[in-house]
C-alpha cells in the first residue's frame, strides 16, 4: 500500500505499475507498507517516514503471488 500528499499523473502510476520508476523517485511519499512480514501484528513503513503500523483484531498473513 503507499500514500502519496500529490496526487499522480497516470504516466506516473503506469510508470510505478510497470517497474520503470521506484517510489524513492517521488518527493511527494508518505508511507509504503509492502505487508510483507508474514507474522507477528507489526507492519514497517519502508518510505523513510517511520510510519509503522500494528494490526489489531482477528487477521492472518496470507501468502500472495503477485505477478
């Protein structure tokens, strides 16, 4: 998930999309959670902002295949 103050052009999303750009690329970034831990109820935030998150309630991590 990420979060930008700006909004995006739609080269801008196309470009994050298809890989040709990273979100170190843009100012404008608040927060990144790529949610990737895979257990425990902590998230990082990998934007620099220290934006860290903790999961409350029921949840489970499930394994994605993202192509």
């Amino acid at each position: 998930m990420v979060i930008f103050s700006d909004v995006l052009s739609a080269s801008d999303v196309a470009d994050l999309d298809d890989g040709t750009t990273t979100h170190g690329d843009y100012a404008s970034l608040v927060a990144l959670w790529w949610l990737d831990e895979g257990s425990g109820n902590h998230f990082a935030d990998s934007s620099g902002n220290g934006l860290d998150g903790t999961l409350t309630g029921s949840y489970s991590w499930e394994t994605a295949c993202v192509p």
